[in-house]
C-alpha cells in the first residue's frame, strides 16, 4: 500500500492505518509460511542425502536449515520487539 494517503485522520484515516497493518501481517505470514515449507523441505533433503552418503548435498541442506531457523528466529524476535513498542 502506498504510505501517501488521501485519508489521514478520522474513521477513514483509521481504516486506512487498519487496511495498512492487515497488508503487512498478511505479507510477512506468506514469508513466514514460505521460510517453513523451505525449512521442511530442505530437512527431508538433508536426511536423504545424509541416507545417500552424500556429503556434499547434506552439507548444503545443512546450511540451508541454519539459513531458514535463523531466520524464523529473527522474525519471532522482531515481531516480540514490536509487540513491547506497540504496548
């Protein structure tokens, strides 16, 4: 959503702050929701590989987990940061 608003105060200025919230949770539920279906994935590949000898792919996969724990990790710890502020 555009951050520049024709509606700035009142019912609709309120709707629009409202409208803007609901866009940015639903945005970072599809990252969160992709960043898991990425985690599971790559933890499948990895205990194939590990399963296969192959070092090198579950190295890779290895990484990739960290990667995706990482960063589920910081967005649990910025969404707590936001909560505190916004109390």
């Amino acid at each position: 959503m555009s951050s520049t608003s024709f509606f700035t105060c009142g019912v609709f200025g309120e709707a629009h702050k409202h409208a803007e919230d609901f866009y940015n949770n639903l945005l970072l539920s599809m990252a969160m929701s992709e960043c898991v279906l990425k985690l599971t994935t790559a933890e499948k590949q990895y205990k194939t590989a590990i399963l296969q000898n192959d070092n090198i792919t579950a190295e890779r996969k290895r990484l990739e987990i960290e990667a995706c724990k990482l960063s589920l990790q910081f967005t649990a710890n910025f969404l707590d940061n936001v909560d505190e502020i916004n109390k």
